[in-house]
C-alpha cells in the first residue's frame, strides 16, 4: 500500500502568552530581611527573610493583579512613569509570564 501522508506544516503555532515587565526595587532591612516593592503597578509590596523570598511573593501578587485586569479585558493600571529607587534600594527587572 503506498499511502499519500499529508505534507508536514514546518511553521510553528504561534500562541499569544502576555508577557509584562515586573520593576521591582528591593532593600536590605539591619536584621538581613528584604523589603521588596513593584515599581510600575501600584500598591504591590512585601517583605521578607531573603531577596529569593519576596520576588517570588511579589510576582504571585504582580501576577494576580495583571491577570485579573487582563481576564476582564481592562486596561492594567501601570504606574508611569515607574515609581523611582530609593538610595538604598536596588532595581530588579522581572518578565512575568500570565
């Protein structure tokens, strides 16, 4: 039997995944903890025993809050421009993935 297969499609799919840029400045408390504060969303802060610790609750919370607003097809509340550092903090850039 010399069955004829449908050419294969080389082309991958193409899916739409949101991606948004977390700006996050963090600070080191006496005591060694962290405090951790999302720059270009509003009222998203946290704090923390490590700087490993608050990113991963400030990208669950910054996470939630995009998704809700994008779920709802309204526009995300972006704080422009970005909230700035503060002399003792320093700036993380995270891509956050819906």
């Amino acid at each position: 039997m010399n069955e004829q297969r449908p050419p294969l499609d080389l082309n991958p799919i193409q899916l739409t995944v949101p991606v948004f840029n977390c700006i996050v400045h963090v600070s080191r408390n006496e005591d060694g903890s962290v405090n951790a504060r999302v720059a270009n969303l509003p009222n998203i802060a946290c704090s923390a025993s490590s700087e490993r610790d608050a990113l991963a609750r400030i990208v669950k919370e910054f996470k939630q809050f995009a998704k809700q607003f994008s779920e709802q097809g309204a526009p995300i509340p972006w704080v422009e421009p970005p909230s700035p550092k503060e002399s003792n903090e320093q700036s993380r850039l995270i891509p956050v993935h819906l």
